[in-house]
C-alpha cells in the first residue's frame, strides 16, 4: 500500500469515512473480505471511543511488512481523558456507561494484536494489527 491514510475523527460521520478507508485498505492489500469487514468492524469500534469518551482524535491506516509478513496497521490516538485501568477495558466481561463497552475488547477479538498506551489526563493511543494469511487463532494458513 505504501501511503497511509489519515481520517480526523470528531462525529459518527467521520467513523464512516474512517470504517471504509480502512475496509478498502485492507481489500487493496489483499486482504479477504471478512478481513477486511473485521478490520472495518474494529475502526468503527475505536472511532466510536473516540468521539465519545475524548471527542475528537485521528486514526491512521497503513500497510506493513514485518519479518517477511504483510499486514495492516490501525492506530488511533486522542487528548481525551485517558483510561485509568487498561487491563479492565480489555476484558471481554467490561462494560460502559456509555453503551455497549465492547469498543476495546470487541477490536481485541476482532484483530491479532492489539496495543493500549494511556495516561489518564493526556489520552490514549491504541494500535492495532491484522496479518495476511493467519487464521483467527494466529496459526498460518496452509501452513506446517
């Protein structure tokens, strides 16, 4: 893919703009289609964070390559309020006050790796990760 792109998020409409980008991302790499509505399906979780709990934030996708692996890289950060326990939210047992609480955990589930950096007061940055050719259990397909 090369270039990354960038949607500025600060209503439900750039969660749209912000879900596509990446669906269509992740089909230019290569990506399956339920990839690709995975990887969807997971941005609109996060942005949905976003303009909820910090207001207004970005998030970028790109393509990568890793020890001979390719995949698509989401990062999405805020100045919100931060998350003062990090570990809670990644459960699969969290809820919210603000809706379903499935934004975190729901991405978790949805993608192979994900990353939380947050520090209450000065925001968040989450950075996910999607492999080409891995299955839902991280094994290779077609693999050994």
């Amino acid at each position: 893919m090369g270039d990354e792109i960038r949607v500025r998020i600060a209503s439900d409409a750039d969660t749209v703009t912000a879900r596509q980008a990446g669906r269509d991302a992740a089909l230019r790499l290569g990506f399956s289609r339920t990839d690709a509505t995975f990887i969807a399906t997971a941005i609109s979780e996060i942005a949905r964070n976003i303009t909820v709990h910090a207001g207004e934030g970005e998030i970028t996708v790109a393509g990568f390559s890793e020890e001979g692996r390719k995949g698509l890289v989401v990062i999405a950060s805020d100045e919100g309020p931060g998350i003062h326990d990090v570990p809670a939210v990644l459960r699969d047992d969290y809820y919210s006050e603000f809706g379903l609480g499935m934004g975190l955990w729901g991405a978790k589930r949805l993608m192979d790796e994900i990353e939380v950096s947050s520090e209450p007061g000065k925001g968040t940055t989450v950075t996910m990760k999607k492999w080409m050719g891995f299955d839902e259990v991280g094994s290779m397909l077609g693999g050994e």
